[in-house]
C-alpha cells in the first residue's frame, strides 16, 4: 500500500482522535504533550505512565480521556495495605450450594486508572505485571483473557517517599512510555485559575468515540511506511545506551549501568508511527523517533552510582544520544 493510500485511511480516522482532544479539552487547560503521548498509548496498546507533582491534573486528564470513549473504565487507588485480590480479583464462596464463583477484579476493564501506582505493595505490583505484559489474569486456578483495547494508564509521584514502593524494573519496562508532566505555563495556569477558581463544577463529559473506531485506527497505525534508514536510526539510539553502537557517543562512559532492551526498540518504532499518524503522515520521519525517544527511553536507563553523584539524568544521557547519533 502507498503512503498516499495510507493517508488516505488516516483522514478518514482523524475525525476520532480530533473528537478525542476536543473532547478532553473541555476540562484540561494546556498540557497537549500530555494528551498527545496518552493518544500514542490508545494508537498502540502501550502502557503509559503519567510522573509528576501532584495538582498537575494527571487524573483529571486520564479521567477524560476515559470518559470520551464508549468503553470500559475502572479506578484503582492504590495503598500500601492492597492485597492482589484487589486488583485482579478473588473466589467468593457460596454457602447454599457449597460452590465458588469467580469475582472478577478491577483489572478486567478495557481503560485501567492505576493512580499513585508506587503505593502498591511487591505482591499487587507482580499481579498488576502479569496483566500488563500477558493480557490476563488468574483467579485461583482459572486463567481469564483481557479485553481489547487494554490499557493501563497509570500516576506517579516523584516527591513523596512516606508509604510509597519503588516500581520493580520488570514493571517500569512494561510500560512504553513515562512521560514527565510538568508545570503549566503562566498563560495556562491562569487559565486554570479562570476556570477551576470560581466554584464551577467541571462539565460533564459524552462519549465522542467508540472502541470500534479506536482498533480501525490502530489498523491503519501499522500500515504506516518506516523507511530501512529510520529502522536503523531507531536500532543505532537503542544500542547507544548500551554502548554496543560501533561507534559509541562520546561523552557517556562510566555513565550508564544498564541500557535499553530490544524492547525500546519495538515500542519506538510503534510509538513513531503512531505519532506520524497524529501529523496525518503515512510515513514516519527520523523527527518522530526523536520527539517520542525520550519518553521511551528514560525509564529503560540505569544510571551508574557516579552519574548520579555528579547530578545526571537518564534525560542528559538522551539529549546527547539525539544530539550525537547521526540523523538518516
């Protein structure tokens, strides 16, 4: 199929993802990479986790993105006192015919709010992984298959340490993107102010797309063109933070403990095209891979002990990866 075919398709399916950002903005000020990376989630099936301080409207945001799609939603606050049964669900006995039955859990829904994900327990975290990266979960002895679209949009808070648990690597890996949300600018926060300041309630929220049209439009997401030159681009950023690329980037060693898995790879190349799909482009550029590497990578890099001790992020090791790679 050519690309102008290829865009042909993704006209037909913009009106969805535009319905989707109207929709949302009704209720969120600013924060349009926020919404755009949720976006390349929903195109791709990938797990996103949303950082940052709190008041920085990350429920607000997936609450809406929720609500705008015809679809199943659950909530799942998370605390240190969870049990895995709380998540995935548990056997209930029936004391007048001395059966059980099977009570499915939260997770069984097609949209999944995971806020303050780093509150849960090793126990829920492992429970939560197997959904994740399987699309399943086991109730006793019983396996039982997620439903398309699955996906786990969770929260975190960088700042507060009281009751919270680091999320294991495996987990953080499952995720294709963590995105740093971030202050709004003065303009946005007035806004906000404008908005949200005067005791309005905030409005309620229709559906504007169905999940129908959701999975067409993931359809035509891996029809999109990558050309050889911009697989090798994405495979060349990858190895770099291992330091296996024939010619490594300067300036990175004794910098990084461990680098990404062939799993950043995967999730890039599908992450660019989705966002080249957001541009209504039936082809990905090598601009693509660099707008959504960061969000891919960050949480796949260890940093060494003396990285940290000099002040390094796994955001520093990136920038000079994009600004050394050569670019197809």
């Amino acid at each position: 199929m050519s690309t102008s075919q290829i865009e042909e398709q993704i006209v037909r399916h913009a009106k969805t993802m535009d319905n989707l950002v109207s929709t949302v903005g009704r209720v969120l000020v600013g924060q349009e990479t926020m919404v755009s990376r949720l976006l390349v989630g929903l195109l791709t099936g990938g797990h996103v986790l949303l950082e940052g301080v709190p008041g920085l409207a990350k429920t607000l945001t997936v609450k809406s993105l929720a609500a705008a799609i015809k679809t199943g939603f659950s909530r799942i606050q998370f605390t240190p006192d969870m049990l895995p049964a709380d998540v995935i669900g548990t056997e209930v006995f029936n004391p007048k015919d001395a059966t059980y039955s099977v009570k499915k859990g939260p997770i069984f829904s097609n949209l999944v709010l995971a806020d303050e994900i780093n509150r849960a327990p090793a126990k829920v975290q492992a429970a939560l992984l197997e959904a994740m990266q399987e699309r399943q979960g086991t109730i006793g002895s019983q396996t039982f298959s997620l439903q398309e679209p699955f996906l786990v949009l969770a929260t975190q808070n960088p700042i507060e340490q009281e009751g919270t648990y680091p999320l294991p690597e495996a987990q953080v890996d499952r995720f294709m993107l963590k995105v740093h949300v971030d202050y709004p600018t003065l303009d946005e926060e007035r806004k906000v102010v404008d908005r949200m300041g005067g005791g309005k309630m905030i409005p309620e929220i229709e559906p504007s797309t169905t999940t129908e049209e959701i999975l067409a439009a993931r359809e035509v997401v891996d029809k999109i063109w990558v050309d050889e030159k911009v697989r090798d681009y994405i495979v060349d950023l990858v190895r770099s933070t291992r330091g296996l690329d024939e010619n490594p980037v300067a300036g990175l060693e004794g910098l990084i403990e461990t680098g990404a898995s062939p799993r950043a790879s995967i999730f890039l190349i599908k992450a660019a095209r989705a966002n080249a799909f957001l541009q209504s482009r039936g082809y990905v550029t090598p601009h693509d891979v660099k707008t959504l590497a960061p969000d891919v990578l960050r949480h796949r890099i260890v940093l060494t002990y003396e990285a940290e001790a000099e002040g390094k992020t796994p955001d520093d090791v990136i920038r000079r990866i994009l600004d050394n790679v050569p670019v197809p």
